[in-house]
C-alpha cells in the first residue's frame, strides 16, 4: 500500500478575474504542470482532477504520467475533487491521499517528502508555516477516505480537519501556505521571485 497524491485542479479560478491561476507561467512553464512535475518526483501515483471542456489545462498536462479524471460537477467546489480522489485512492487500495493544492508555487519535493516522513499513517497530517499557520499539504489516512468521498459543496475538508485529529508539520517560511488566487497576489509573488 501506497501514499498517493491529489492535484486538484477543476476549480474555476474566478477571483483571477479571467485569466486561469493554473496556466500562469512558473519556472518556464504553466503552474499546474510544474506542480504536477513535483507531485510525481515524490510518487508515480499522481491524480489531477480538471473541469468539464477544460482543453488548456489538460494539454498544460500533456505527456506527464499523471492521471486526468474530469469533474463533471466542478462547479459544485472542491468537495468534487476531493470525492474523485477519494474514490480513486480507495480503489487502488492507498494506505493515503496527500492533497496538494496546484496554486501552491512554493512547495518542493522536499517538503512534500517532509510530510510523507511525519505521516503516521492513521492521523491527519496537515502541513503549516514555519510559524504554526495551517496550510498543506494535508495527509488523509485510508480510514477516513470513505468520509471524504462524502463530502459536498465547497468547504473542501474543513469538516474532516474539525472532526478528527490532525498532526501538524511545519514547513520552512511561508511555502505551506501561500497560494496565488488573485492577480495581485500573483503581481506580488512575482515581485519576490523574478
């Protein structure tokens, strides 16, 4: 059994104010395959959950060993892709689903194998700021996958993090925890890393 990893990526990205957060150029290519790269330098179990007629994400994606599974109800929220990663995770018979956020630039390899070391295998693992605030990736042991498979509307897992134990991780700086939704955000980031 393994550990295998969730890239959800069949959000809509309105507060971009139309341009698409996941097609943003980072490290000379678009964030969402540059994430995809990272998650499968820590495990060829990768699974990247896109919107219905969604061309450009899935050709962003093209010629990776990721697995692309579209969410017909992706305007529910990320209840959806959480409730496909489930369900794929489970059905391969993981010992765990990490959820990595794909809007997360600052995230390495190595924090992801952080993670992964810290995991216990039956508590929640949530990744947090080197100063304590919660952020991700987050680890969710097999035992509450059917629960997650549950899940509705777009809370994601806040329901699962309230009810059950969470170990956290802390990860160096701020890279468990900024993600870049806006484009000010994005204008900001970019400042700092030219």
């Amino acid at each position: 059994m393994t550990v295998v990893l969730l890239l959800p990526a069949a959000g809509a990205s309105r507060r971009m104010r139309g341009r698409d957060k996941l097609l943003e150029v980072v490290r000379g290519r678009a964030l969402l395959r540059e994430r995809a790269e990272v998650a499968l330098r820590l495990s060829p179990d990768v699974l990247v959950t896109l919107p219905p007629d969604d061309h450009a994400r899935a050709a962003a994606l093209e010629g990776l060993a990721v697995v692309r599974r579209t969410v017909p109800e992706a305007a529910e929220g990320m209840a959806s892709s959480l409730r496909a990663g489930a369900d794929w995770a489970q059905a391969r018979g993981a010992r765990a689903l990490m959820v990595v956020l794909p809007d997360m630039p600052d995230l390495t390899a190595e924090d992801l194998e952080t993670a992964l070391r810290a995991f216990d295998g039956g508590t929640i693992l949530r990744a947090t700021s080197g100063d304590g605030r919660p952020g991700h990736p987050v680890i969710f042991p097999a035992a509450l996958l059917p629960e997650m498979a549950a899940l509705a509307g777009d809370e994601g897992a806040r329901a699962l993090l309230a009810r059950h134990p969470v170990t956290l991780c802390p990860l160096p700086g701020a890279r468990a925890i900024t993600d870049l939704d806006t484009p000010e955000a994005w204008a900001a980031w970019r400042a700092e890393n030219p």
